[in-house]
C-alpha cells in the first residue's frame, strides 16, 4: 500500500474587501479599542522627587478637591475622606503605584492630603495593663 500523496496548495490572492457603507461612528463604543493614556500624562510630566510612600502608608485628604486639581487627583481626594492605603487607592484608581506616588506627592506638597504612618497592632498586650485588671478584678 502507498501512502496518500499530498497536493500542494497554492494561495489565493483574495480581493481586497469592500469599503464601508456607513462612516464609523464616533464616541465611545463598548468593545472600541482606545490608545491607552500614558502615565507621564496622568503623573502631569514631572519627574521631581516623591515622597516616601509604602504601600501601606494611609493617605487621608485634608480638602475638598479644589476646581483646578485633575480628575485623578480629584478621585483620590474623594475616596480619602477616610484613611486608605496606597495601594487600596492604586487599585481603586487602576493606577500602578509608581503613578500613585506622583500624584500623592503632588497633593501632599499642595496640602491636600496627609500621609500618616500605618497603625500597627502590637503582637503581646503590655503585662502591667494586665496586672491592673487583674487586680482590679481581685478586688471585687
């Protein structure tokens, strides 16, 4: 028995397709693909120093968001009117922390935000706190 022989094919050059009927429409589309916007954009181009931030430092905002601020800027200052951390406001802001810490740093030199150290909890409870209740509680 032989083998099957294969044909070889040669490609087609298929027609270019037809122009659309119908201009595309513009505006935002569900589906539309867009350019993303680049972070130096967003960051407003500088590239000053920052501040210390770590991704768990709690940022709390000191004002309202004042008119000349940008929309990122004003959405962090919105969503900090209780502490959160850096990286609570980079993922509600879909923001990478590098983005964050420019736009954090900004606020904070203009006064709008205060970074605070995070609040941590001690592992043991002081033993002379646990000897006054103790006590306390002997004498009842």
């Amino acid at each position: 028995m032989t083998p099957p022989q294969r044909k070889r094919r040669h490609p087609r050059q298929e027609p270019p397709p037809p122009p659309p009927l119908v201009p595309p429409a513009t505006g935002d589309q569900e589906g539309e693909e867009k350019n993303p916007e680049r972070l130096y954009v967003i960051a407003g181009g500088t590239d000053g120093g920052r501040a210390e931030l770590d991704l768990v430092t709690l940022i709390v905002a000191r004002a309202d968001p004042p008119p000349s601020v940008a929309p990122e800027q004003a959405a962090l200052l919105r969503l900090c009117t209780s502490p959160l951390s850096v990286a609570e406001l980079s993922a509600y802001l879909n923001l990478p922390f590098s983005a964050m810490t420019v736009l954090i740093t900004e606020l904070i030199t203009a006064e709008l935000v205060q970074a605070r150290a995070p609040i941590v909890r001690q592992a043991l409870p002081d033993r002379s706190i646990l000897e006054a209740v103790m006590h306390g509680l002997q004498k009842l």
